[in-house]
C-alpha cells in the first residue's frame, strides 16, 4: 500500500485542479462552522448565566420544618401486617419549626466552607395609611444573610446590618411601597396572624431593577430574626435554615445525606429548579439538532466535489489501479481531499464565528433604558465541538463518492467501455 503522504499529495492535487468548487465548499463548511460558533454562543451562554442567577442570588440548600413523607400512624407500626383502619383521627397540635435547630444548623457549619444561617418566615398583613398588603416577612440574621444571598446589593437607602441598630426595622421592595404610599423611615402596622401587632419602620428598599440578578418579588419584607419570632409569638424557633456552599454542585448530593440523617427536607436549588433545568436540556436538543441540520446542510458541499471529481476522475483511478493502487487507497484519497475541505473550511469558520460573537458582544443593547450585554460563551468546548462535527460530516459526505471510487473497474475503463 502507497503511503499515506502520497495519497495526500494526490489528493491535494485534485482540489487545486478544482480550485473553484474547492472553495465553494470550504466556505460552505465556514459558514456553518460561523453560525454554529455564534448561535451556540449565544444560547450556552445564556444558559450559564442563568444557572449563575439561580446559584447566585440564593442559598444553594434551603432546610423546611417539613417532611417529604407523612408521619406513619403507631397503630399501622403495631400491626404492620394487619388491615388497620383508623376512624374519627384528630390532627395533633403542634407548634411548627425545626426541632434541634441549633444542632442541624452545627452540622450545616460542619461542611467545609459552607455558611449557614436560621431563618423564620410566615405570613403577616401590613398597614400604612389606610392601605393594606399581605406578605411574607422573613426573620433573618443580617450578619449572615448577606453572604447567602445578594439582597445586599439591591437595597437602597440602607444596608440589611441596619436590622440590628432598629430591631423594629423592616426592609420591603420599592412597588409595594409606592402602592402603599410609603416611604423610607415611614411606620408601618404590621400584623401576624395571631393578632399580634408591631409597628416597624421602613430601613430600607428593594429596588428590583438593581441589575444584581436578585429580587424576591413584591410581596417578600425582611425583619430581625428576634423581632421575628416575637411577632409570630415562636421564641427561639426557627422554620428554616439557609445554607450556601464553596462548590454549588455538591448541593444535591451533601442535602440528599444530611436529610437521610435529620428526616427534614433539605432541598437543593438543582431540585428547586428541577423544572427550570429539565427546560435547558431540551431547549439544548433543540439547539443542537438545528446547528447540526446547518453543518449537515454544509457538508452537501463537500459531497457535491467529491462526486465531481470522482467523475472526472474516473479514467485517472483506473490508471492509480493498474500501477498498483489498492481499492483502499483510492477511497482514502477521496476520504482525504473531503477531509482536507473540512479543514479549512473550519479553520476560516472558527475566525467566522469569533467575528460573529464578537459583534454580538458589541451590539448597542438596551433593557428597561440600562445597558444589555448579551453573555456569551466563547470556551473551547464550542469550538471543539464545532470542529469535531462538521469533521463528522465532512467523513461522511465523502464517504459516499469515495466508496463509489473504489468500486470503480479499471479493465473496463482502459479497454474504453466506461
């Protein structure tokens, strides 16, 4: 068998030879290099900002003083095997709330580098004004609840720490102060469902355009933890703790063993945005398939050259037979020159696609009057798998012709019958 610098040269020759439908093809693969580089720019990146916002702007495992599974009735452990049916069952009163709080919050703190904090949240009414709105006040710790979250970044007017100067303070957002009227260092009635009142002053403001990818809505208020608990009238009791890691992957797999040990749920943000992520992967099939469908579209180029010099070239592969050229060969020569198209063609796609990418990163943008910056993905892994696919393509439109070269008959050729 010849070598494989010799086909190459073969090969080689070929395309120059056809300089024109050469270069055709290998600005067809360009393209479809170029416009796969910037689509899946776009999206990819899109998608890890959006996978940032979620690890971001809350705590990676959120621990609630409820159970995934309801409490098993004694009479149905007494008599596991027995057809138990229980009538006229009243529901037990009990004060909801993580019990051994302080010490699932230790073993949170355990973690390596993890941060940890207890929380109580529950529903209460403000007043201001005549006016009245329902919401959902969280109890927290300002020392810590800052490096949970980046509600620190989208206040105005004041800083969560000044929870502990005013422990009569509230933090509300913006729309639901201007709908109340309200504005800051305003008094407001707050009211638990309890009946218990508590006059708390406007801190500070949430704006919910403060471009930090953080906003709890509307309807959330931020108070001391001890004014709190005072409030809903649960002293020392917190309903949950918030915890954030130094890897957010590890989430589901530390939640999944410190509930197995605590029986509370520990929910991780992947399980939070289960929905929201099972969304990514098909919008990512969706995405891909369309790329590929361009690269596919693309790689006909290649096809169309190679069948064209397969053609022409008909009487020139009989002669490479009768010298001695294998069958194989004059396949991998027609593999080669596809190959070879693909090359460059990804090679002039992947400066295509920076300059794609780049203009899109340039593009004057503009969101709610502030300036948009679209993310983009610019990592190797798009231009691998760019490369590696219209590779993938290029083999295969090639094959078709290149196996059709083989099979040529040389006898019949040189006597003039083909």
């Amino acid at each position: 068998m010849s070598g494989l610098a010799v086909l190459a040269d073969i090969a080689l020759a070929h395309l120059v030879v056809r300089a024109r439908q050469t270069v055709v093809a290998m600005l067809g693969v360009a393209i479809g290099v170029g416009f796969f580089l910037a689509v899946s720019g776009m999206m990819v990146g899109s998608q890890k900002d959006f996978i940032r916002t979620l690890i971001d702007t809350a705590p990676h495992i959120v621990v609630r003083d409820e159970r995934r599974d309801p409490s098993r009735q004694p009479a149905l452990d007494t008599f596991p095997q027995a057809a138990v049916r229980i009538y006229d069952l009243r529901p037990q009163e009990e004060v909801r709330g993580l019990k051994d709080w302080p010490a699932m919050l230790a073993d949170a703190r355990a973690l390596p580098g993890a941060v940890a904090a207890p929380s109580i949240n529950g529903a209460v009414t403000v007043g201001f004004a005549g006016r009245t709105a329902a919401v959902a006040l969280n109890g927290v710790d300002p020392r810590l609840e800052g490096q949970l979250t980046k509600i620190e970044e989208t206040l105005s007017g004041g800083k969560l720490v000044d929870l502990e100067a005013r422990p009569d303070g509230v933090i509300i957002s913006r729309p639901l102060a201007e709908r109340m009227g309200a504005r800051l260092g305003d008094t407001l009635i707050v009211t638990a469902p309890s009946g218990a009142l508590q006059r708390m002053r406007i801190l500070a403001l949430i704006e919910p355009d403060a471009g930090a990818g953080f906003y709890a809505g509307d309807t959330v208020a931020y108070g001391l933890l001890r004014t709190a608990q005072v409030l809903f009238a649960r002293p020392n009791i917190v309903n949950q703790l918030h915890i954030r890691l130094p890897v957010p992957d590890d989430a589901q797999r530390l939640a999944a063993r410190l509930e197995a040990r605590w029986g509370y749920k520990w929910e991780s943000w992947q399980e939070r945005s289960a929905d929201i992520l099972n969304l990514l992967v098909v919008r990512n099939v969706i995405m891909y398939a369309v790329i590929l469908a361009i690269l596919a579209v693309a790689s006909f180029g290649i096809y169309t050259a190679v069948s064209t010099s397969v053609a022409d070239k008909r009487r020139d592969i009989a002669i490479l037979r009768a010298m001695g050229f294998t069958a194989g060969d004059v396949q991998t020569i027609f593999l080669i020159e596809g190959v070879l198209v693909a090359i460059l063609g990804a090679a002039l796609g992947f400066g295509v696609g920076t300059a794609l990418l780049e203009i899109l990163a340039r593009l004057p943008l503009t969101m709610g009057g502030k300036p948009l910056v679209l993310p983009l993905d610019r990592g190797v892994g798009q231009y691998l798998i760019a490369g590696g696919a219209s590779m993938a393509a290029a083999l295969l439109a090639a094959w078709l012709p290149a196996r059709k070269a083989a099979n040529v008959d040389p006898v019949s050729i040189l006597r003039g019958a083909a």
